[in-house]
C-alpha cells in the first residue's frame, strides 16, 4: 500500500529528532527556539502543483523546553508544531500573513504574489484578503521550509537563555539542514529558494544527480535541476532585498516563463495571465523599434540599456558632434515604472558644474523639475500618466498606433532644441 505524505513526513523526521533531543540532554533549553520542520499544506499532497518556498530562519521563535516535553509524551504534535495556525480554519499560512504589509513587498508578499499569477489571479490581495473563491485550496497547497531550522541568536528574544546554550542547540540542528531531505519527502515539481546566501553545502549535500546552476540572471536568478524528483529550484534573493532592486511582478513573470518553457506542467491557471504578459513585452519591443527609426531620421544613434527590464534601466539618444559625449535618455525603475528623462555628459571635465546649472536651468521650466543629482546634467521623474506603465493601458494602446512613439520623440525634440543653445 502506498504510504501517505504524512507517514513518509513523520518516518523522514522522527530519527533526525530523536538524535536531535538526544545531542541536547546536558543543555538549558529555557528561551530557546525549536527546530523549523518543512510545513505543508493538507492539500499539498493531492495538488496539481507541488510548489515549495524555502526562506532563511524564523524569527523570535521559543518554546524548546515545552517542545521537548511534547516529544518525551511522542507527540506528533513535535511534527505539526504550528499546524493549529497554519491550517483550519484559518488556512495555510494565515498567522503569518498578518505581519504582512499592504505593498507586499516582504516574504509571504512574494509568496502570495506569486501563488496569485501563478493561479491566475490578477489581483493578489484577492489572496491576501481570502476574497477569492479559491483562495481556500490555494493557500492549502504549497511548503514552507527554511535553510536554516533554528534561527540566529540575535534574531529573538532569549531571555536569560546562555549563549553556550545555543550554540549546543544550534551545531545538534544542522542533522536538519539538508535541501535533498525536504526534495526525497516531498518531491516538489518547483523550489523557490529566497535566501541568496544559502550555503552549497546544504543545497548540494546527498544529490548527485542535478544540473546547474544555470544564470538566468548573473546577480540575482540561478536555476537548478534535480533528476530524481523532476524538481526545478529557482535561487534568488530574499524579498525584501528583492524589493530595493526589482519590480515583484516582473521577476515572477521571469520565473513563470522559464517554467513554461521548460514544460514543466502540461498547463497552470495563470497561463493567460502570462500570455497577456507576454503581449506588452512584445509591445515594448515594437515601441523601441519605433524609437529608433525615428532617431536614425533625426541623424541620432541610439542605445538600449535594457530598458524596460529589472532596476534603473535607459534607452539612449547620443547627441550628434557633442565634444562632451552628451546624450538623452529615458529611464524606469523597477520594471515599467518611476519613467523619467534625463540629460547625461560622458566627458564632465572642469566646466560641468557651470554647464549642468545651464541645462537644468534651461530644461526645467519646460519638461519638469530637475531632481539635481550631481550624476547626471538633468533628471526628471514624471508624476503624470506617464510615471507607471504597468497600470497604464493607454500607453501600451498607443504603441500599436505609434501615438506613444510619437509622444516620446516630441520630448526628445523639445529637449535637443533647448540643448542646440548651448556648447556641448
């Protein structure tokens, strides 16, 4: 007869605990944190799509004294330590998502980001506020886990707790820290690791059949293949690093292309979502094609920075015959959005400070207040329709009729007529 998840789960875990309690039998364990165990979902087993996000540590989690006592009695509470908030009635995660902020942009606001594209949910507060009709079997179906099962010292409060303690508690918890214990228990078909600083060791240990990494991005996606279970694991940064750097929705976007094209799953709900995604990109190359017919009429060469793509990207307008290396350029963070329009001198020399005070004076009563960084001659943010492209279907409308291209090219025009003023 086939075992069960939750058998495999408790055989898997229960000798790891038992030399676990038994490495900790001369320690003082007052204040101190309890071993993290993968949690999952009752509706993980039988989901469709077996996904597990895998974090760093917890935080201020104590009750070892207790916990032990539970696994004297042999408790399978020790198991499903948080089960009780984790599951019914207030479903997979809900404790936790309280501590979640509205941006989202923390841990469980990736996660629930993700799930939501994932799902086909274009909204992912429909998740967050439990509106969605599915949100019960989602928020039910996908493993928590973290690379490390007991947190930092300095993490949580460990009242008189001595340090000696737990650095005892914490060398008899690495028996847990091994990605290839959670990969044989619950063959997840996708991993992703949010913590960038994760060791080799505990990735690679016990696994000899994988492939990678494979650099999707240099700095910030690798991709992994682990033969045995057919898991795909996606490695990047922890979200709140993430956020600094990157807009959530493009990179899950990044993420959920790489799965198609992988043909990891037959099909997934948000497949339309993603190929709506995948419109809008198409789009954007179109808008850059039309920019740069343009500007080769206008005798300008031109140069994408990957603009449109990841943090703080330009597409480049060299003025012709500029002894300064001068050029215009447009600007996003975070994927499509915070759009601006700046003036960069390559070759500064001694007369910049005279000549960035002439163009920021020159170009601020006519396209925007100059934002006066000394890198750059002029930098303005928009704060009309133009400053978010992500909500703005107008924008990607008017690719297709070159009403934006056209838009775009009248700032450039007005910017190189104030320019031809000056000596650059």
């Amino acid at each position: 007869m086939r075992k069960s998840l939750d058998e495999i789960f408790i055989q898997t875990y229960q000798p790891l605990l038992e030399k676990f309690i038994l490495d900790l039998k001369e320690v003082n364990t007052k204040s101190l944190p309890i071993p993290f165990l993968p949690y999952y979902g009752t509706g993980y087993e039988n989901s469709f799509y077996k996904i597990a996000f895998v974090g760093m540590e917890t935080r201020d989690s104590t009750g070892l004294q207790e916990y032990l006592h539970e696994q004297e009695k042999q408790s399978e509470e020790v198991f499903y330590w948080f089960r009780e908030d984790l599951d019914e009635p207030f479903y997979f995660m809900d404790k936790g998502y309280t501590y979640m902020n509205n941006s989202g942009l923390d841990f469980w606001g990736f996660i629930l980001k993700f799930l939501a594209k994932f799902y086909g949910i274009d909204d992912w507060k429909e998740l967050k506020n439990k509106t969605h009709f599915n949100h019960a079997e989602i928020l039910k179906s996908f493993i928590w886990g973290n690379v490390s099962s007991i947190e930092r010292y300095e993490v949580g409060d460990r009242g008189d707790a001595k340090k000696e303690d737990y650095n005892a508690v914490k060398l008899a918890s690495k028996i847990f820290d091994q990605f290839n214990i959670l990969l044989n228990v619950f063959k997840p078909n996708i991993v992703i690791l949010l913590n960038w600083d994760a060791p080799e060791e505990w990735l690679l240990t016990g696994i000899s059949k994988y492939s990678g990494p494979l650099k999707i991005e240099e700095k910030s996606l690798w991709y992994y293949y682990f033969q045995d279970t057919d898991t795909h694991l996606y490695w990047t940064h922890h979200p709140r690093s993430l956020a600094f750097k990157i807009d959530f929705n493009d990179f899950i976007y990044k993420i959920r292309q790489d799965i198609v094209n992988r043909n990891v799953f037959k099909g997934f709900p948000g497949k339309e979502l993603l190929e709506k995604y995948n419109e809008r990109f198409v789009l954007f190359e179109t808008l850059k094609n039309q920019l740069r017919v343009a500007a080769n009429k206008m005798s300008i060469n031109t140069m994408d920075e990957d603009w449109g793509n990841g943090h703080e990207s330009y597409f480049y307008f060299y003025l012709p015959k500029s002894k300064h290396g001068t050029s215009i350029c447009f600007g996003f963070e975070k994927g499509f959005r915070d759009f601006s329009v700046g003036v960069d001198v390559h070759n500064k020399g001694n007369n910049y400070p005279k000549l960035k005070e002439e163009i920021s004076f020159r170009l601020s009563p006519i396209i925007g207040q100059d934002k006066n960084f000394p890198n750059w001659a002029y930098l303005h943010y928009y704060s009309d329709d133009l400053k978010n492209w992500s909500n703005n279907a107008n924008i990607w409308e008017g690719v297709s009729n070159n009403q934006t291209s056209t838009r775009l090219i009248k700032i450039i025009n007005c910017i190189m007529i104030e320019l031809s003023k000056i000596e650059l």
